[in-house]
C-alpha cells in the first residue's frame, strides 16, 4: 500500500524501529550496527559504528566518524550505505539502505554546520578526543598506544576538523521479526513534488 | 612481519578469533555476524548470518544460505563479502575480507559436495525445514506465515536442493580489541607456489 501526501511524511519502519530501539536499550551495544560501504577496489566493506539518534523531524540516521577513516573516502566514491541493525534481545533485524551525506570541516550549508556541532557537543568528553589521536588505520610509530598519550579538550571548543558527521537517508528498509517470523519490505519512491513517498508489503522471511 | 612457508599454514588471527568465540560463547548471539556483498545496481547489501564452523583443517569460515536468497545471485556477480563480527562481551571487533565461493546442488567438486552434506547434516532439522518454505524475499501469498504451516523432513534425508553452503575464504583481517585499544591489519599474499603468507602489522584504531 502506498503511503504519500501527508501520510509520507512519517517513515512507517520509523515506528518499528523506535521500538527496537526502547525495548533493547537495556543493552550498552544495541546502539551499535554494522554499515557496509563499497570499499576499494569495489570490494565490500563492513564495520561497527554507533547510532548518534535521528537528525530532527527525519529519519535520516546520524553516525559520528573521524574523516581520516576509509569510510569516508570510500563514500566520496559510491555514497550507498546499508546499515545492518541486528538487536539481540527482540531478534528483530533492520537493513536499512540509502545514500550517504558527508558533513565535515568544509561544509558550506550553515544548517548541516550547525548538525555537525550539535552532534559534537552531544559526544561525550572521551569521544571527542579519539579525534585528536593518530591517524585511523596507518601504522603505530610508537608502542605508545593512543589510549595511554595524554590529550586534552576544552569542554566548550567546537568540533576539531577530523570531526565527521554522516547521515544515511534510508530508501529501502527491510525488517524481520525472528520471533514472529515475520518480515516487512519498505521502500522509497520521490513523488513528483519531491515528497516521499514509502510502499511496504509483506514477504516471506 | 612476513609468515610464510611453514608458518604459513597456520593463519595468525585464528587464534584472537577462536579466543573471541570462545569468551563470548555463553552469549547466543555470539555466533552471528553481518556479511556485507555488492548487491544489486552496485550498492552494499548487509545482513546478520550464523556462523557454521572453519572448514577442517582450514582458515575458510562456513555459512549455510538458502540458495534462493538474494546474496546468491550477488555473490555470482562479486565474489567478494566482508564479515563484520562484533564481540559484545569482549568488545573485539573482526573484519574478515576474502573471496566466497557458493556451494549448491550443481557443485561438481565431490569434496565440496561432501562438506555441503556434512554442513546440513550439522543443522536442526529445525533449520533444515526452513529451506522447505517459500521462497525468502517473495511477497506473502497468504496470510499464513511459513512458521504455521507444517512441513515434515526425514532425519536421515540429504541437503534439498535450496540448501548452499558459502566458503569464505579470508585475505584480509582487521583486528580491533576496544578493552586494550589495540589493532591489527593482517593481510595476506600467495607466494610462487600457492602458499598463504601472512602479514601483520599494528595500526592506530
């Protein structure tokens, strides 16, 4: 059934996974999900990266990263992402695709600046200063691993230019209920007012 | 450092993975993984799956798929998948790259048919009746979920034929422990004679 006009306005898996996310929160690691990337090579990439909420009034999804990783560059090349959301005490899985914006030092929209900051000043003191560390993924220089350097942040200094913010804008969801052995396709169209507009049926598991 | 010929043989992340296995082991969902493909129109795909022993004798990771599913047909156009697998107890973090290779019905290899047997045998006969069901990613046709209906298999009853055995088989290790903050970036190369050599090499998290 498709759900456009005022309807589209609501994501109908955004519910779905509100409570995925309320009914697991008694787990640290229910806010983890794994995001798949086209790495190099056109080989896939696969990681653990940590839910940073929606951006306000979307469901566009925000993940923290540092600019310095793969990811980044990889996204530059191909900007799909699909996100694998497995929650261990609903046995409830989301796979939620769609295209990846980059929001970093050099963003000129003011909106997606003021996003960045505000998902800065949302981390905790200890987040923001793994930004400071050694590049991610080039050799240690030193057996001094990063955790043992001592770095210091201003609690008030906005954020530092290795400060990335992604947000995924989800045009497919795919949702299964292992317990109910139930599984839901959503997907994603564009009217031509440029609404979205989100069909859903029913398939089999 | 290089670890070839006879050191080779054994693959030197092997150990932190059959050590993680076995940490997280009183946790169910410690066996599932997220296996990223390049799925159709060139984006990522992702999805949790079982993980269903090494190979004998081997560093290739086993996964049993219905050979109906979607990631079968990306696979035959990527032979690539990258393994995302997050310890949640241990907060250590495997990200297992290398080639897949789909073992079905109308595998001519009589070893490789073997092991596809040896794997179903291995399942449930409540897995087993899975691959009894309609079609996976097909919409519903009745209102009546696969888990209501009643199918019936022998105990004794070889793989049917939507059974398929995937063999990953590793070239790329990124090793990450979040107790220690500590990573390492193993990657492997095929020496003159077919051998497996294996690098390692600490890198910034």
């Amino acid at each position: 059934m498709p759900l456009c006009a005022a309807a589209a306005m609501a994501a109908p898996w955004k519910p779905l996974l509100l409570n995925a996310i309320q009914t697991n929160s008694n787990l640290k690691h229910s806010s983890f999900f794994q995001l798949a990337t086209i790495g190099s090579h056109g080989r896939p990439a696969n990681r653990t990266v940590v839910f940073r909420g929606f951006e306000n009034g979307s469901d566009r999804i925000q993940i923290n990263t540092d600019c310095r990783t793969s990811k980044v560059e990889e996204i530059k090349h191909c900007s799909f992402g699909e996100i694998c959301w497995y929650f261990t005490d609903s046995w409830e899985q989301f796979r939620i695709n769609g295209r990846v914006d980059i929001i970093d030092e050099s963003e000129p929209d003011p909106l997606k600046r003021q996003l960045r900051e505000k998902s800065w000043f949302a981390s905790s003191l200890k987040s923001r200063l793994q930004y400071l560390g050694p590049c991610p993924g080039l050799p240690c220089i030193s057996d001094e691993t990063s955790s043992n350097r001592e770095y210091s942040i201003d609690q008030s200094s906005g954020p530092v230019s290795a400060f990335c913010l992604l947000l995924l804008d989800p045009d497919q969801v795919d949702y299964l209920n292992l317990k109910s052995n139930e599984r839901i396709s959503f997907t994603c169209k564009q009217d031509g007012d440029g609404n979205k507009c989100w069909t859903s049926k029913k398939i089999n598991p």
